[in-house]
C-alpha cells in the first residue's frame, strides 16, 4: 500500500505553505547550540547549584546536545494549536491528488508530518521520561507502531513513514536528519518548518550538527562509536558497509570528528542510544521546589520568555535542575563561539579608485584551540 506514496513526481502545482509550523517551532524550541564535544559530567553534578541533585531522567554524556522542545511551557492551547496544524496536513494533502506536488514537497510534507505528529504525542503525555514508552490505549500499541496518520485511506504508523515512505523512496541518505524523535540520542529539531525549496539545504544543517556531536559519532577509550541511527538506516543507504557510511559522515565531518573517523574500524559499533525525551528537562519527571527555582531565575529566564509570545499561561510548574544546567551549559557554549568583527582599509595605487573597506571576521582563539582548527 505504500507505494502509492513513491516520490514519482516532477509536477509544481501545488506548494503547502508551512509557516504555521515555524511559527510554532520558533517559540517551542530551545536552541543548545552545536555540540562542543564535551561530555556530560556525572549524574548529580550539574545539580549542585540548582538546589537538588535528585533526577529521574537521562544520565548520559550526550544530555546537554540537541535542541529541545519547551514542553514544560505548553497548555491546552498549545497542544491544541499542534493538533490542527497536524490534522491539517493530512487534510490539506487527502484533498489533491499526491502525484500533484513535487518530490521535495512531498519529502517536507512527510517530515513536517512525523514530526508534529511526535510533538503532538509527547505534549498529550507529558511528563514523560521517554517517547517509546508512550502508550496509544485504543490500539494497545506503542506510540512509533500505532496507526496514528491516514493518508489518501492508508492508515501509517510513525515507523511506516520513516521506513516505508521516506527511507524506502527517498535515496538520499540526508533523510535521516529530517526525523525526530523526540529523543535525546536521535537528530535535533530545528527552529522552522521544512519547505519544499529548502528541505535539502535544511536537511544538510541538520546533518552537520548530528555528525559532529557526541551524539553522532564519539570516541571512547580509543575506539570509534557511531549512532544507532546509522545501524538502522544501514539496509537503506548502507549496504557497503562501512565504507558507505564512512563516505557519508565524511562529507559533514569538521576536523576533530575527521580524526575519529580516520579509526574507520572494520565494524563500527554502535554507543549506548539515549533514549530519554528530549525536552528542556531531559526526561525528568520530578520537579525541583519553588525555592530551588527562585536561587536560579538568573540561569533559566530565558527558557520561560521564549514562549511567553504564543501563550502566557501555559507554565505547569517549576523549571527542573537538569533544565537550569542545560541553559547553563547552552549559555557558556554560545559565549565560548562568539568571535570578533575587525574593520581593515584596503588601499590601492590607482588614484582614481574609491577607498573601500572589507569586514573580516575572526575565529576567538580559545574556540579555534578547542576544535582542532589551524
């Protein structure tokens, strides 16, 4: 039944104008920023100055990689607003024929569709530690295997979208940094929508951040290890195994990770696959009092005010310690990456030229030192 579904089409008819979607996402998600390769310290220090060392979620070195969804933010509106643009795209693509759109419209059609689908899931059961072990009552199944979208009278379980739609037609391997889980080991969200014009150069940002953080590839005690990711999507894009998927990661890989990759082990191994939900919390489900959370407004303002535009009264408690020490740890990234601006003259020995002046911008020395970069 899925291969009504095979990006067959050339034809620019039609275009769905997702902007709700970025509207929506601008707010709800919180940018960490790109990995800097530092792992996670042990569970219980990064709640040293929050007030309670005590935590029910993730416990990885990879916790504080990956933009998060401000779920801890939404009200009933919020989900509500989730729910219509998600019931809207089903709706939107039932009322025209699919051969109507473009490949690359189809493929931000079905991105943007799994993932508010993901979204819309978590919210309704939030607070919860992780996405997998959300249960859809009426199908007595698991959220990634429940018949949750129907489209054109084929009814499509999160798992039928990702791998018997999009990593079935869609050849390029770059589709799997279009996906999210809603887990912390899996690809980030991004800030806006995929679009039909843009969904490649998108899905390339995306799969630079992934490779690049521990979360995509690491290196422990010496040895090379990759994502889960990668092992699943191997019978779609990696049959050559490894030497396809070294190939892949080769494209995106920035200094430091191309020393890794150098290792290139016979057979790469997988590290362990966090699996906690990826909202500002990490998967916590036990709050941090009031009094923990007025001794460290200063660190985790920011998270509230980046909702307060769509909703003010969506607040359900208190922010956690584990979502003060990822602002914290967002916030000292973000300054370790800021550079400087510097203003040179360019002279000439033609007489009638204009002066002009050429902006340059430079790396900061201690960032530059940090990567690996000359």
């Amino acid at each position: 039944p899925f291969s009504v579904f095979a990006p067959y089409s050339t034809s620019t008819r039609y275009r769905i104008d997702h902007q709700p979607w970025t509207d929506f996402l601008s707010r709800a998600v919180y940018t960490v920023g790109r990995s800097d390769r530092k792992p996670a310290r042990r569970p219980g220090e990064s709640y040293r100055n929050a007030g309670t060392r005590l935590s029910t979620g993730s416990s990885s070195r990879y916790r504080f990689e990956g933009n998060r969804i401000m779920f801890h933010t939404f009200n009933d509106e919020v989900e509500t607003y989730v729910g219509l643009y998600r019931q809207g795209l089903q709706d939107t693509m039932n009322r025209v024929d699919y051969g109507d759109f473009s490949r690359d419209e189809q493929l931000a059609f079905w991105l943007n569709l799994y993932n508010a689908v993901v979204i819309h899931e978590i919210a309704k059961a939030h607070p919860v530690s992780r996405p997998s072990r959300i249960r859809i009552r009426d199908q007595n199944a698991r959220l990634f295997d429940a018949k949750l979208v129907e489209v054109h009278g084929v009814k499509l379980s999160l798992n039928d979208i990702r791998y018997n739609i999009v990593y079935r037609y869609w050849r390029t391997s770059d589709v799997i940094y279009g996906l999210w889980s809603g887990e912390i080991g899996g690809t980030g969200i991004m800030p806006s929508a995929f679009e039909g014009t843009t969904v490649r150069s998108q899905l390339r940002l995306n799969g630079r951040e992934f490779v690049n953080s521990l979360r995509g590839v690491d290196r422990i005690r010496g040895k090379m290890r990759i994502s889960q990711l990668y092992v699943d999507a191997r019978p779609y894009y990696f049959q050559n195994w490894p030497d396809d998927l070294y190939a892949h990661l080769s494209r995106y890989a920035d200094w430091t990770t191309a020393q890794i990759i150098a290792l290139r082990p016979e057979n790469p191994k997988p590290s362990r696959y966090d699996l906690s939900t990826a909202d500002v919390e990490s998967g916590e489900t036990v709050r941090s009092s009031a009094n923990d959370n007025a001794a460290a407004v200063a660190a985790g303002a920011d998270l509230g005010e980046r909702w307060s535009k769509l909703s003010d009264t969506g607040m359900r408690g208190g922010l956690s310690g584990e979502a003060l020490a990822l602002a914290r740890r967002s916030e000292a990234r973000l300054e370790r990456r800021r550079g400087s601006v510097v203003i040179l003259d360019v002279k000439t020995d033609d007489p009638d030229a204009p002066q002009a002046q050429t902006l340059s911008v430079e790396p900061d020395e201690k960032t530059a030192d940090e990567e690996g970069q000359p």
